[in-house]
C-alpha cells in the first residue's frame, strides 16, 4: 500500500455473486479501481478499494443482487479515526510523546530544604513569580536574578542558592533569626489608649501611671495608662501594663430580603474531570461546567504523589455537581427577626475585644421586598489598647 492508499484509506471487502466475471466487468464499466483481487471460492471474490468507493460499490452490488462484506479497514485513516473515537488513548498518547520531548530540558519537580518558619509553598510562590515555575526551560533560567527576587521578595530569608538537577530545581534557604515583636518587648516606651468613646468603669494598673479614674468620659485614641513614671526629678520609660473596662454604646443596620431561593429536591448528580498540570487545566469533556444558579459545585484536587511523599505537579480535579430546581419563598417575620439579631449581636461582639452587651434596644421593620433590623447596645467591654512611641536615650 501506498502512503497515499495509506493516508486515504482502503477497505478489503468479500463479494458473493453468481457470476464473478460479470461483477469483475461492472466494475471496470463504473470505473471503480480495485486492486489484490483474488477467489475465495466459485462465486466469492476478495478485493481491495479505496474508502471513497465504498459506497459506490456497495449500489452496484445491491443493484445486481449481490451480497458485499467489509472484512477489513485499512490505512491510516482509519487508524487515526480510531484513536479519535478514543479519546483517552490519544490523550495519553499525545502526553507520553510530549513527555518525552519535553523532560530532559524543562523543570519538573521542586525541592526546597533549610526552610524551618517559612512555608514551601510560599517560597514556591515567590519563586514562580521570579520566573521558576513548572514546565520553565532550565536553559534560560537565571540563579542570580532569581535570588536576588526571592531574597526581595521574602525579607525573612538571609541567603537564597538555585541548582537544577535535570528536571528537578532545588531551592536552598537559610532564614534570618526571628525578631522580637514590639509587644512583647520589656523596654522602650509603650501607653495603653482608647480604642472607642466609653465611660470608665474599672482601672486596673500593673506597670506605668493611670491618666483615668472611673465614671470619667474619655474618648477615642486618649491615652488611659501612661509608659512614662515619675521618679523624682526624671521620668522613666516603661512599657505600660494595666486594664481599662468602659461602657460603650454601639449602633447597628441589618438588612435581610423578604424572600428566599430554596433547592426543590435533587434532580441529579454529574462529575466532571479534569487534568492539573502546574497551572494549567485540561477538561477531559465537551462542553460547560457551569450548570447555572439551580446547582451546587464541589471542586476536589487529587494529588498524585511519589513513594516517599514526593508530591508530582500533576494532578486530577473532579468537578462535582448538585442539580436541583429552585423555588422561591417568603421568609416569616419571625424567622427574619431572630435571623438579623443573631447577625447584629455576633458583629457587636466580634468587635469588642473583651466585653459584654450589658443592654440592647431592637426594632424590626418591614419594607417592601425586605425586613430592617434597628438596634441599639450598651456594652461593658475592655477598650485599652497598646500605643508605641519611638524615644532616644532614656533614663532608667
């Protein structure tokens, strides 16, 4: 077979007929080119024709009573159509071949040693932001430029080193030594302030002096506790320590629709997968993923890892759907009351530091399409906070 024969592609058939002779010279009459004909009995011949024929052939042996069997495909044609319809073959195909070509001059695999503080896959991050990131040619890398960006990039590494190992670049760190936070220093100079408007309740000082007494109204950034003490005819700068508790008062808006989408049932479930390489995702189906607002998404990572925990940049990802009809309804009074007073209580305490809601004013309205909580809080809470103030050479 030609490569031409090949790339089009052929078709071995059986013909039965009662008169070869006759089947041979309609043939030749129709002018469709048969090749390798040969007898497989009195009245059955074998031939070869080329796939665009095919169809010809089979009218002129349904007009003359005959019977044509396709034995075989052949070419490269069909071999290619076959690969197609499968799909999975093809893709693993395709990647080995890439693989091949691409391994020996690409970065595949990382590894980052002398960490301890610092996460890998911070350090990983700021590397793919240098330009040393999965599938890089190694050639073209350039160790110096990408520690220096790394060493920019993370204050907290003290030396940086890049060596590739074939496919596998190996990151090596050594980390600065951990500072002090200015919170837990013992010295310098440190006051404790407000933090709101609130009218003291309670003073407790264990290191520095007191600028508020209870039943005083202070406001927002005044300073409550002082670093600086008395001793004499100098002040020494300390680091204040104590506890102010104040009533505040805080206000609060919540706003809640008055009706609601709920799921109606499930309908069905579908999972699409998907191939990770690095950052790269490849669907391995047709179409969209996004089944509109009556479904819910749940999206898994797999992992595929080395024995001894090397973890490969290549994963599988399974996108998981929920399909379910929607259906609106109104939500009751009572239920969107209690809803936005559990909202508005939690945001209050979440914003106090420590503290209680010692008195609380609510009012519930209903506007069109929707439902308005108004309230109101007296709080018992902790409203000191720790200022720092830079100083020179201080007397101690």
């Amino acid at each position: 077979m030609t490569f031409w024969r090949s790339l089009s592609g052929e078709v071995l058939v059986e013909l039965v007929t009662a008169d070869p002779a006759g089947s041979l010279a309609a043939i030749a009459q129709m002018g469709l080119p048969i090749r390798q004909v040969l007898p497989e009995g009195e009245l059955t011949l074998s031939f070869r024709i080329r796939r665009q024929d095919l169809k010809a052939m089979n009218g002129l042996a349904v007009k003359r009573g005959e019977k044509l069997t396709v034995l075989r495909h052949l070419g490269l044609y069909y071999t290619f159509r076959s690969l197609v319809r499968r799909r999975l073959l093809l893709m693993g195909v395709s990647l080995l071949l890439l693989s091949a070509l691409l391994i020996p001059t690409r970065i595949l695999f990382f590894r980052v040693t002398g960490n301890s503080r610092i996460p890998a896959g911070e350090i990983l991050a700021a590397a793919e932001d240098c330009g040393l990131r999965f599938g890089v040619n190694r050639r073209g890398l350039r160790s110096e430029k990408i520690k220096n960006s790394l060493l920019s990039i993370i204050p907290e590494l003290k030396w940086v080193g890049v060596n590739t190992y074939g496919c596998v670049a190996e990151i090596r760190v050594a980390e600065k030594p951990p500072s002090v936070p200015m919170e837990q220093q013992t010295n310098g100079l440190s006051h404790l302030a407000a933090a709101r408007d609130g009218v003291i309740q309670d003073v407790t000082v264990t290191r520095g002096t007191a600028l508020c007494a209870p039943g005083q109204t202070v406001t927002q950034g005044e300073i409550l506790i002082s670093g600086l003490m008395d001793c004499g005819i100098t002040q020494k700068a300390t680091v204040a320590q104590g506890e102010v508790t104040a009533l505040t008062s805080r206000s609060f808006f919540a706003v809640t629709p008055e009706n609601r989408l709920v799921r109606d049932g499930l309908s069905k479930k579908i999972t699409r997968w998907s191939l990770v390489l690095g950052k790269k995702r490849i669907k391995l189906w047709i179409g969209s993923g996004i089944w509109g607002t009556e479904c819910d998404r749940m999206y898994q990572e797999y992992q595929l890892t080395l024995p001894g925990g090397f973890r490969l940049p290549v994963a599988l990802a399974a996108d998981r759907f929920c399909v379910s009809p929607l259906r609106e309804e109104t939500i009751p009074e009572a239920e969107a009351g209690a809803l936005l007073r559990v909202l508005s209580e939690s945001s209050v305490k979440a914003d106090m530091l420590a503290g209680v809601i010692q008195k609380k004013q609510e009012a519930l309205s209903h506007t069109t399409g929707r439902y308005c909580l108004t309230g109101a809080y007296t709080c018992r809470e902790v409203i000191s906070r720790r200022i720092w103030e830079q100083i020179g050479d201080t007397n101690e």
